[in-house]
C-alpha cells in the first residue's frame, strides 16, 4: 500500500470554479485525490471572480472533502496572480504538506519558498505563459519568464500538457519534465431550453466558440471569417473578459453589423451544457494552447470540432476534427462553409467524437500517474 499524503495545491484562482482551465484541472485531480484517502488542501484567491462579481461564491472552507483556504489578494490588475500566489507559497511552506504541487508559470516564480522549507515541490506547466498576448513585454514577461526558471531549478518534477512544451524544457533547459495529459468526463446531454429561452438558439442552429476573450484564442479571425460564410446559423461566442475588457469591447465593435453572431459572457451550469450539447459545430481557432480543455469537453460532448492546425489541438483530436491553417482567415471560412453545406461530413465527425475523446483523456489515469510522481518525492 502506498501512503497517504498531505498535499498543497496553489496557482489557481478558485476551486470551485470555472475562471479558467487551471481551475477545472485541480477540482478533478483534487476530488480523486480525496478519495483515495489522501488529505489535500486549496489555497483560494479571495477578492471577485474575473467576470464579475455577480459569479462570485460565499467563502468555503471545504468541497468535496478538499480544505479550502484563501489568502491575501491585491485586487489590482496584474498583482491578484503574484500577491495571491506570494502568500500562497508562504502557506504551502509553512504548513504540514508532504506535496506542494504549483500550477501555472507564474506562481511557479515563488517554487523557492515551500522549497527552501524542506517540501517537495512539483509544478504544472499548462502552457508557454509568456507566449501570451498579455505577458509578451514588462513587469509580467520578466515574471513569468523567471517562473519558468524557477521551476526548472527548484521544481522535484515538471508536469507538462503537450509534446511540443516537453521538447522545449528539454532542448531550452536540459531539464526532462513528465507529459501527463488532461482528462475528460463523459456528461450528461441537455435538451436546448434555457439557451432557446434566452438566446432562440435550437439544436444544430449555432457554431460555437467557449473560452477566454483574449488574443490568442484567435476569436479576431473567427468573427472576420463568419462574416463572409453564407448561413443562416448563428455564432455563439461564450465567455467572460479575464482582464482583457478592451479587448471585448474591440471583438463586439468587429460583429455588431452581422447580427447572426452573439456574445453570451460568461457561462456556467445548465447554460454551459445545453450550449455544448446543442452546438452543430465547436470552433478553436486558437494561435496558442496549453492543452485545451474546452476542446475536450466539446467532444466529451459528441461534438464535431473546427480547430487551428498547431500541434496543441492537433494531439488532442488527431482525425477525429476539422482543421484549418492558423491564422488563416481565408482558410477557416472556407472550412466554415464547408461544414455548413457538408451535414454528412459533421455528422461523420459527431458520430466519432464522444467515444473517442473519451477513452482517450481518463482523469483517474490522470490521477493515478500524477500520484506516482508524488510517491518517487516523497
């Protein structure tokens, strides 16, 4: 029998939550984690969710039997993430943890700390941070950039998401890191009625996109290539800001002559189900990805999938989706409306997904390897 651990989580926003993929991650890894008879402990941000206070949660000391602490947050943009994860790391250092696991680059800067105080220490990688459009220069850059210094140096082991990611922390670094992919579930299918209420939208009468509005989601692309698709579907694109307001506000001026395109905001709950459940298509027109755990939840969904051709997406859905050139407006509205005139070629594409994706992306698997790494460290 392997024993029972103490472990730490940090890096994430809110468990429970849906303000990213980071936080959708740790409620699955943490929930088996308990249930296998481990003891595990969230550090929360306090202070709002990103897309608004109206989706914020009373304070909660535990979920699913995982403890939930919050620390100190400076809610001013660009400090939540380092003054969260700052005081995150002085609790995960201080504490009686046998495993402080670190998700993300950037509290990864502070790996040092529980480091220094005899912990093991093991951090995730979801994704080049520092690629991103908001990180690309500044105070944020050189933080996130020196993150992923600190985890090579402090970290016991590195778990990263993707093939390519593994590649570049051996051949940047020297440093082997583990590739334990994300997991799926296999849901529940909802009728449309809270999205037909609200929005008029039915079944097979939308493309949809569900995610961050940021830059590299390349939703910029995806608006400019409807545009010219003659259809009468709609475009459905759901999700909040996370700091990135002008940024929506840029996306919003770009569709509001075309009034077959509707922006939702955030999403959770039923509402977030019926839209996967009822989608004719799932669209990522991503320029970058961790690993994408909306895809996978898209086709966890039996949905047929339109994405960027960059490895990230490409791994995950191998022959089972649709792909166009990234970047490529021209190339991804005419894959568009293929799709739209070609119903035989998505439904092909639906009729595979489920299944697939589904054995392929198990969490207990997932669990069951991360535990793994735990035990060599421990």
């Amino acid at each position: 029998m392997k024993k029972q651990l103490k472990i730490a989580m940090m890096g994430q926003k809110r468990v429970p939550s849906r303000e990213g993929g980071i936080e959708i991650v740790i409620e699955e890894l943490c929930t088996r984690m308990v249930q296998k008879g481990n003891q595990v402990t969230c550090y929360n941000r306090s202070g709002h969710h990103v897309s608004g206070s109206q989706y914020d949660v009373g304070k909660q000391n535990n979920y699913r039997g995982i403890r939930l602490k919050q620390v100190p947050t400076i809610e001013k943009k660009g400090l939540a993430a380092v003054s969260s994860s700052f005081f995150a790391a002085l609790c995960c250092a201080f504490g009686k943890y046998d495993v402080v696991h670190i998700h993300a680059e950037g509290p990864a800067f502070f790996s040092w700390i529980p480091k220094i105080c005899g912990k093991k220490v093991v951090v995730t990688v979801h994704g080049l941070d520092w690629q991103r459009e908001k990180w690309k220069s500044g105070f944020g850059a050189k933080f996130i950039h020196q993150g992923e210094r600190n985890a090579v140096k402090y970290a016991d082991e590195i778990i990263v998401l993707s093939k390519g990611v593994k590649e570049y922390f051996q051949e940047t670094y020297g440093r082997n890191t583990r590739f334990i992919p994300n997991g799926v579930n296999k849901p529940e299918i909802r009728e449309a009625e809270l999205i037909t209420e609200k929005y008029g939208l039915t079944k097979d009468s939308y493309i949809l996109f569900l995610g961050r509005l940021v830059p590299e989601k390349g939703i910029r692309y995806l608006i400019e290539a409807f545009q010219n698709v003659d259809t009468d579907k709609k475009l459905v694109i759901a999700g909040g800001s996370s700091d990135t307001d002008e940024f929506s506000q840029e996306l919003k001026k770009l569709a509001e002559d075309d009034p077959r395109i509707i922006f939702t905001g955030f999403v959770q709950g039923r509402m977030l189900e019926e839209l996967y459940s009822n989608a004719y298509i799932y669209t990522l027109p991503s320029d970058l990805e961790g690993m994408p755990l909306s895809l996978l939840e898209a086709m966890s969904y039996g949905n047929c999938c339109l994405t960027s051709d960059i490895a990230e997406c490409t791994e995950v859905v191998e022959d089972k989706a649709l792909a166009f050139k990234k970047s490529d407006v021209k190339d991804l509205k005419e894959k568009l409306q293929n799709a739209c005139v070609n119903k035989d070629i998505v439904q092909n594409m639906k009729n595979q997904a489920r299944e697939f994706i589904c054995q392929k992306y198990d969490w207990d698997g997932v669990v069951d390897k991360t535990m793994q790494l735990y035990w060599r460290n421990t």
